[in-house]
C-alpha cells in the first residue's frame, strides 16, 4: 500500500480497505489531514476543521472495527460536511458573521445518516453567505486566480484536491453543479425530496435540495445510498422502497441510452471552447444523441424560479434582515429586498408551473431520451473571486426536482475542469448514474 | 314498513334495508324526490337535480342487486353532492355564472368513491358563489326568513329536511360547522388532507377541506370509511392505514371522555341564549370539562387564516378575476383585491404558523383532553338571507387542518337550532366520532 497516496482513494476503495484492516481510518485520515496542509493555504475548502477531533473520530473507529463489531458502509471514511449543514460537534456558521459562534445541538439529518454509517466527519466547508452568492475565501484548487464556483466552494474543492474523497453540499439555484463543473469532479443533485434537508439552513423549501461530492460515478452511488431516506421533518420527505445505488449504477444499460442535447435560449452566450467540446461530444454520440428544443415555458423558467427564490428566502430571511441588515452583504440585501416585495399571486402562480414543467419532461423521458445533456455553465470558471458565476444553466433543473449530475468529462482552452450536466427524470436518480457511467466508458473509449 | 317516512332512513339503515331486500333502492329515492316536491319551493336546496336521473340510477341499483352482483356499502342510497364538486352526469356551476353551464367530463375523487359503493348521486346541493359569502338561493329549513349558513347552504338543508340523508360539502372557513349548526344536522370537516379533494373547486389548498353532512354519528363514519383514500392528485393526499372507522364511532370509550372548554376572545359576542346553553352543557359535563384559555397565538389564528385563504384564492381565481369581474360579486371582488395585495412574504409567514399551532394542540390533546368543545357560531341562524353568517369560530380549526365537528345538541331561545362544535388532535377522525357520541348519549340521559 503506497501511503503517500491514500487521501486519492475513493470512498468505497476506502471503506472496503478499512473494513478489511488493510487500511486504517486513523491513517486515511491522517493522509488527508496531511493533503489539507499541503493544499488548504492555497485552496482554503474549510470553514471548520479541528485536526485532532477529525483523528479522534478516526481512532474510535478503528477500535470499534478491532473490536469485533459490525461496521457500516462509510466506516473509517472522511467526509466533508458544507457549513450551512448543522453538525452537533462542530460549529455550523452559515457563511454569514450574523451566525459566527453558532453550534447547533444536534446533527442535521444527513449528517446523522453518515454518522450512523461509520462515516468520520471530517470538518465544515466554505459555503458563500447563506448559500447564496456573495463568495467564502475558497479558491479554484486548479487555478487560485479563479473562483472554484458556488455555493458549495468548499465541498467542491475539497474533494478535488484530495482532502476528502465525498462531501455534501446543497442546490437551490445551481450549488452543487456549478462548482462540481469547476473543480472537475462529479456532483449530484438528487431528486427534489429525496434526501431530507432537516438541519440544514433553509433558503427555499420548494428549491432546495442537499447534493453531493465525489471523485467517482460509484461514490456517488454509495453515498446515495446513506443519505436517501424518509424524514417527517422534512415536509417534502416520503416513504419509498429502498433503491440499490451501487447495483443500479454499475449495471451495463440494456440499450445504449439515447440522449436529449438542450443547447438552451442561452447558447449564444456559451464560450467557444464548450461549444466546441460540446460539438466533439455529440460527434462522439453520433446518432445516440438528438438536439432538442425546450419549450418557451421552459425557457420562462428562470423567472419563476428568481420569484420562488427571492420570496421564499425573504422569509426565511426575515429575521435576519429586520435584526441584522447591516452585517449582510449588499448583494443579498438586494435580493431580500427584491423578494420582501414579491406579491403571493405571483408565487403561487409560479409555484404552479413546477408540475406542468415537470410532466413534460415526464413525457420526453418515458418517450424517448435517457438523459439531457446540458451545459453546467457558460464555460469553465472564470477568472476572479468577487463572483461564484451564473447559476442560469442550472435553475431549470432545479426548479423541476429533476436529478442533475455534473460529469467531468472536458477541459477549456485555459486548461481548467469543465462538467457536462446529464438531466434524468425525478426518481429516476439510480439511472441517471448508470447512463453517467455508460458515457463516461464510451468517452474514455474515442 | 311505513313507506310514508322511508325518506327519514339514515343512510347506515337505507343501506342496509337495500341490501337485504326490504326496501328498493327507487322507493327510497321516490320518497327523497316526494319529499323535496314537498319541501324545496320553500328551501331550494338544488342547483340541479334531475328526478328522472336519479331515479334511473335507483333503478340499475335495484335491477344489480337483484341480479345476484355483490353490492357496496352505500348501494341504492341517494347523496346531494355541493355544486363545486365535479360530476360527469350533471353540471358543476361553483355557485357562479361564470361557470353557467360547465359539465365537466369527470367525476371528482369523492363523487367516484361514493359511486364505487354503490350510491345514488341525487343531485348538486346550492353554494354560495365559488365556496365563499355571496349567498345562494337556499334558505333555513326550520325558518326560510333565515340563513341556512354556507357556503355548503343546500347539502346542509337537503340532510335537515330529509330530501336526502347524506350530502358532501366543503369547508375552507366555516363552510361546514356553520351550516351544519344553523340547520341542525351533523357537520364534520375531517383532519385535513385525510378526503381527496382531486376534483372539487380549488379555493385554497392550505385550507380546503372536504365536508360531510349527516342525521347520525354512524352515517358519519360510514361515509368516512367511503371517502377517506390516497390520491396522488390531491397534493396534501397521503397514503395511510385503512381505519374502521364505524366500529371506533360505536365502541364505548375506555375512559370518560375529558373535554377542554374554549370560549375563544369572540365570547363576548356569543349570544346570551347560546352562552346559557354552553352553562348548561358544561354543567351537565361537571368534572369531565375545564376552560381552557387559548394562547395569543391562537387568537391570532384568524389573520394567518385570512393572509392564507385571500392569497390564494387570488391565484386560483386570477382567471376570472382577469376576464370575469364584471359577473363576480362585489364582495368576492372586494376579496380578490386584498388577494392579489398580499406579499409572498406574509403568506410564506402565516404558513409556517400552522405547524407551530398544530404542535401546541397536539399537546394537549396527548396530555389531558379527548376533544375541544367550543361554540360552532356567535348563536342560531341570523335573519335575513343576505349573509350566510360569520366563520369566525371556525377559522382556527380549519387552518391547524383538525378534525371538527358540529353536533345538533342545543337550540336557541328562537326554537332554532344551534351545534356544539367539537375538535380533535389531527388524525383523530374517528375516536373524534366516538367522543361525540358519549356526549350525546350523555346529554339524553340527563
């Protein structure tokens, strides 16, 4: 075993290698502890991070696997949790000063699932303010001249250099995707519901959703696997049967898929780089692929999703704006402002699209396509840390609760990370990670 | 049998009779229709009904049961279905000339349900215009210079008068308790969410509710276990274990019933007839019932109900607000207006109160009180046909989505009558029932 190299194993490498004493999770952990010195002055992932709780975490499970007893799947695995995600053992800051010192009293439900799964909560990464735009300290761990994306810089980042092998984020606009593109690895945000969100900070009932981190298809897979669940505090949260990830994702697809490209209304404004990796891609899938049109509802959605977005976070916001305006940053004053000012109608009438939208893609994916294949963004990420970039090629997806993934599949002409994002029908999640695989395998094979 | 009071039959009795050959359904239905020939120049109950359609139903009923088919529990006996709840075989007019005309193509959930037991659908029972004040053309069955109360005006004088022994209405103020108590039949207004409501005019989401009208506790619950259901089209609709709920209705409860008082802050307007029957009921009750002083939060219940129901009727009735206002009622529009003002910011707010009010009831439901007895209205029916009366006692229990019921136990110093409303823990449907039924057989033996 090349120590040197254990912060690069995944997770489920990891777990297996933990679970057959071949590895230690004090020593894995200590490996990415010893990445997070290399790399973490430059990168700056964590918001929170306590070296010796991290190894103390570490070293209970070793004991508890020498022990005898039976260990779960994620046991002895580092796992970073976004800041806005509560965690019982460590401060929990929302990337706001209004919320400097908080420590929450219990785990966020998904941070309970990980704990109940072995997992060792590794430290709390750089999220923007509340999850919105204005950015953290983080850098692009590929170029530190350039923002590594947002909301969920620091989960983004960390994974991409090796600090941890998974990490949780969250998506209400484009938070897991956009920095997933950026940094070049995989993110997955789930199905809207699926994974339940009590314990992590509420912006948007309707928008939010937690999503995921990892350096491989098959991670992702395992973590889905933990972290999917019925949770009554969670209001959109139902009981379903049990789906098995891994299987689903590492099966072959009995038909090569079929695949829907969405140039979308804001192609023109996509850098020559994508386009042309986009145009290499779709040669690659020849007649598997099909350029689609979407509809002008569909093209409308980002309004509705800016009228859901604003008003919902001016509630959730409310107390923080009446008792803290002046320690908010000015962008997302304005935005509170913007949706202080919403009227209901023009909410409920939003709100109302989500399920026409939604059938009629229902109708496209049970037609016809496997997948969409999209832009993540405009291109790769751009120069400057003032601005996480634009979540617009992502909030059509949100706003749906369709199961989004960004795969890291190109590169720009700067050399920098840049995702292609597969779009799947709600619940059709284990799917979409299967078709992600099988493209991923065609690619590798040109 | 004395076919001359046939129409007096409870449904539980009709049906049964039915069953076992003693009375044919048409018999029965003939009699209804001979009773309304009788009583409804004066009442005016119907939107519509068509003798001869309710009698062919009656027919086919008999003639299947003659034929040796298995038979539901409701089969052969005639329902009034209020006229916002859609039929395929009759028109749905929503109390508005706006709708003049409109046959929809399909029967709502409840109408399907009850037509899969076996009933007889006798026809369409007057609203107020959409559901909310504009009266319709119903008056009081035990006084027509007063309101019968509304907006589910006909179903409750239909049920009064014996012109049918059951009917459906809705409730999303007081539509329900309030009629119930003016006319002196049963009311319920089950926990929110439990009665489909896929097909029923939508006036607000958050606090429509399916009504149920009855001569008896037990046709209550025989309707109970006819409506109650999963239906993925009604969105607060959730699948759940089948409860009988006739056998809890008629069991006797293991323990006296404890009953908490609340006279809400309207006691003071509370008529001295009304409040003299409220002395007498909790003196017969002695030390089964203390008062109970609701929180502030609870009295400001009906602000939250008005910021809620006014938005979204706004977005629901935004068409014909947009193209129709000219044919709305003054004060419908008047409504709309204050509808379409309110801020997302104050709905999204009035929300997040109902979990909080919900808690704070099931509390005290765990801990010490079987149900909540409370007035139904400030007194008996108003004079005049120009109001349907006030909701306001209603309000809160419709925005926590508890099951309320009005029970016929008292009358006014005019001769009318007046119900107890009683409420229980959400879910509590049917011991609700069960607890109405020892305080009626309670105040007989008095």
């Amino acid at each position: 075993m090349d120590l040197t190299n254990l912060h690069w194993l995944s997770a489920s490498d990891a777990a297996r290698l933990i679970r057959d004493g071949v590895v230690g999770s004090a020593e894995l952990v200590q490996a990415c502890l010893a990445r997070v010195r290399e790399t973490d002055a430059q990168v700056q992932a964590w918001a929170f991070l306590d070296p010796d709780h991290a190894l103390a975490q570490a070293r209970a499970a070793d004991e508890l696997r020498l022990s005898g007893q039976p260990v779960g799947p994620l046991h002895g695995v580092p796992v970073g949790i976004k800041d806005i995600i509560d965690t019982a053992d460590m401060p929990t800051e929302n990337g706001s000063v209004l919320c400097a010192g908080r420590t929450p009293s219990r785990d966020a439900s998904v941070v309970a699932m990980l704990r109940a799964a072995g997992a060792v909560i590794m430290g709390k990464t750089v999220t923007t303010e509340f999850a919105v735009r204005a950015p953290g300290k983080t850098r692009n761990p590929h170029n530190p001249a350039h923002t590594p994306g947002g909301s969920s810089s620091g989960s983004a980042a960390a994974v991409a250099t090796g600090m941890v092998p998974v990490a949780l984020g969250s998506q209400t606009g484009g938070s897991t995707i956009r920095p997933a593109s950026f940094c070049g690895v995989y993110g997955l945000k789930p199905t809207h519901g699926l994974v339940p969100r009590h314990g992590m900070f509420r912006l948007s009932r309707t928008l939010d959703h937690v999503g995921l981190f990892a350096r491989s298809i098959e991670d992702l897979a395992l973590l889905m696997e933990l972290v999917v669940g019925y949770d009554e505090r969670d209001p959109d949260s139902r009981p379903r049967a049990r789906v098995p990830y891994r299987d689903v994702a590492a099966e072959e697809p009995p038909l090569p898929p079929m695949f829907a490209f969405v140039r979308t209304a804001r192609w023109d404004g996509v850098d020559a780089d994508a386009k042309e990796a986009f145009a290499e891609l779709t040669g690659h899938l020849g007649e598997r692929v099909e350029t689609l049109e979407l509809s002008d509802a569909a093209e409308e959605a980002s309004e509705w999703h800016r009228v859901i977005m604003e008003a919902e976070m001016a509630a959730n916001l409310s107390r923080e704006w009446e008792t803290g305006r002046a320690r908010l940053s000015e962008s997302l004053c304005a935005r509170l402002e913007r949706g202080r000012d919403v009227r209901a109608l023009d909410y409920l009438r939003a709100l109302t699209r989500i399920p026409e939208l939604h059938a009629s893609f229902a109708e496209l994916f049970a037609q016809r396509y496997d997948a969409i294949v999209t832009p993540t963004a405009a291109g790769t990420a751009p120069e400057g840390l003032g601005s996480t970039g634009d979540p617009a090629f992502c909030t059509l997806w949100t706003l749906c609760g369709m199961p989004a993934l960004s795969v890291p599949l190109m590169r720009g002409a700067n050399g920098l990370p840049l995702g292609v994002q597969l779009v799947g029908p709600r619940h059709g999640d284990a799917r979409l990670l299967r078709t992600a695989r099988w493209l991923v395998t065609h690619v590798a094979s040109m």
